[in-house]
C-alpha cells in the first residue's frame, strides 16, 4: 500500500458557529504527511463519515463529549488503509475503522482502531454496519421494544439512521409510518424502503396529515428531530408509548434552547396521562454488551435481502464542509459518505 502524497491536507474548525454553520466556520490546512514511530502505523484516509452529531462538537456548551478545538482536525468516523506500519498487530494494506476525522493521513499507535475483515462495501462499516445501524437497533428494540401489531412512527425517515430504523421495526411485523423532507423521500420510504406510509414534514397540514396514518395512535416514536415534528407527535402517543431519542436535529443550530412559547409542561403533562417512556441514550454506552448480537443480525437481514442500505457519497475531502451543511438542511437520503480518496 503506497503513500499517494507529501502532503496532508486538514479541514480543521476555523471559528464556532453561531447558528447554522457556514462554510467559513471550516479551514482547509496542509501540512506533512506524518512520519510513524515505533509501535505506530501510518492510516490514509478512504472514507470519512458525516453525522449530525459533529454539529454539537463544534460548539463549546456543555455535552457528553468534549468540543472540537479552534483550529483542530474535525472530528469525525474513517475507513482508512494501512500504509506504513511499525505495529505487530496490522500490516500495509489492512482496512481499519478510527476516529481519526477529515484529514488525508493519520498516525495511531493501535488503540481505538477497529481491523475490517471482507467487506464488499468497507464504506458500510461508518453506516448500516457501523454506528448509525448500531444506533438504530438499540434505540428501537432495546428501548422502543416495538411488538407486533404496534404503529411506529419514524422521524427523518430516509436518513441514515431513521432508514434503518423503520426497515427493522417492519421486520417485527409493526405499522411503520415514516416523517420525511419531501415528496420524492416519503416516495422512496414507501417504495424502496418498505415503510406503510410516509408524511412530508414541509406540508402545510402535516400535523393533520400524520394524524390520519395513524389512526390507533402511535405505539412507538423514533425521535432525531424534535421541533415541529415532536408537536405533531406527542398528542398522538399512546398509553404506555416509548420514545426513545438520540437526537434533535431542528434544534442543533439554536443559539438558545428555551423554546418560545414553553411546551414543556404540556409535554411533561402528556408523558404522564399516557405512561409514556422517553429515554434518551448514547450508543457509545452500548457497544460492550450489545455490539455483537448487532453485528450477527444486520449481517445476516443484508445478506438475506431483508433490509436496503443507500450511502449518499461526496467524493473529495474539499467537499465535506458543504456537504455537512447539506445535511443538516436535509438534503441528503441516506448515510453522507465522503470518498476522501481512491483506492
């Protein structure tokens, strides 16, 4: 595995947005491409992941993780090659999974590093068979606990995530209603995805809309969302509904989280009548005791047909900026790859 450039090129964190971020918050650096240690491994960069999550690391608030600081290397999810190594335990040409985040080139001593065995697609380990599909298996069986029969309401529905997680709770014979950006993405849901319904959040009449496709209430509700689509939601839980929630994605550009006007004693109100279970989680709690069984199921709904993946792929590490704006406005379908260089 050869070294394809001198150079390292960096996308770091210029300034902390205020807001939506912009393209201006972000800087392109270069510098050499480093050299490895004893004990160390040289990894290049093939695919990087994009999330929703890297929003709330460009801010300085308090959160389960540390920020990104003012002039480092966004953080973010590779697949990367081996290209040079000084460790026992890889050698040149091995796929690995780190979280060595937009830059051509890293060095690592080993630890965090995850070694890909035979992918067709090693892009998949960043989605369906990487954090997002491991997000939304715990969130939906292991706090949803959909059970068949049950109407399972999924917000972002064409996403990375809320894709996957409707196709599993269709494979536990539930309802599954999807909430999507769009004509053309609640086509798709239906379509290509296999979701019963689907409702454009964009309609004027969404509330009314989402009401009708669910007629028995709503047993489950995926929430990465909140804002509009959470009170369209919330009126239509059932009694003993769950919720679990790993993300609020209408809210990660607000500059103040109080809501005007406050809902939250009406929320409050309505998980108390309905006994309604909202827990919200963060998948790196899970990974010790639920990562196998995971791995054992996806692998084998992928290779048995049951479930479909899409990865929507921006080629060029020049590029991840826009395409992280991008998908915080929701122009994405599907899991945001960005194919840092060829191999």
């Amino acid at each position: 595995m050869q070294q394809t450039s001198t150079l390292n090129r960096r996308i770091t964190l210029a300034s902390r947005p205020t807001g939506a971020p912009t393209e201006a918050n972000f800087a392109m650096t270069t510098s050499p491409v480093p050299i490895p240690a004893g004990g160390e491994l040289l990894l290049r960069t093939v695919f990087l992941s994009l999330h929703p999550y890297m929003r709330g690391r460009m801010s300085d608030a308090p959160s389960y993780a540390a920020p990104v600081a003012v002039g480092d290397v966004m953080v973010g999810g590779t697949v990367s090659r081996v290209v040079q190594s000084n460790h026992s335990d890889y050698a040149p040409g091995d796929w690995v999974v780190s979280m060595h985040g937009w830059q051509d080139y890293a060095v690592s001593d080993g630890k965090g590093l995850t070694k890909l065995g035979t992918l067709s697609q090693p892009s998949w380990a960043l989605g369906v068979l990487g954090m997002p599909g491991f997000t939304a298996y715990v969130g939906l069986l292991d706090i949803g606990q959909p059970v068949a029969g049950d109407t399972v309401v999924v917000a972002a529905a064409t996403g990375a995530v809320g894709s996957i997680v409707g196709q599993i709770a269709r494979l536990k014979n539930c309802r599954v209603v999807g909430i999507a950006g769009g004509p053309q993405k609640c086509q798709a849901a239906i379509t290509e995805l296999g979701f019963d319904a689907c409702v454009d959040h964009y309609s004027p009449d969404f509330a009314n809309q989402l009401k009708a496709l669910c007629p028995a209430g709503i047993d489950v509700y995926f929430e990465n969302v909140g804002g509009a689509v959470l009170a369209a939601v919330v009126p239509l839980l059932n009694v003993g509904a769950r919720v679990p929630v790993c993300g609020l994605i209408a809210h990660y550009n607000d500059t103040a989280l109080a809501p005007e006007p406050n809902r939250l004693p009406w929320l409050m109100g309505t998980l108390l009548k309905q006994r309604v279970k909202m827990q919200g989680f963060i998948i790196t709690d899970h990974y010790a005791t639920r990562y196998g069984d995971f791995v054992q199921h996806m692998s084998t709904w992928l290779k048995d047909g049951a479930l479909r993946y899409r990865e929507d792929i921006v080629d060029g590490l020049e590029r991840a900026p826009q395409a992280f704006i991008g998908m915080l406005q929701g122009r994405n379908f599907g899991k945001v790859i960005v194919r840092v260089g060829a191999d």
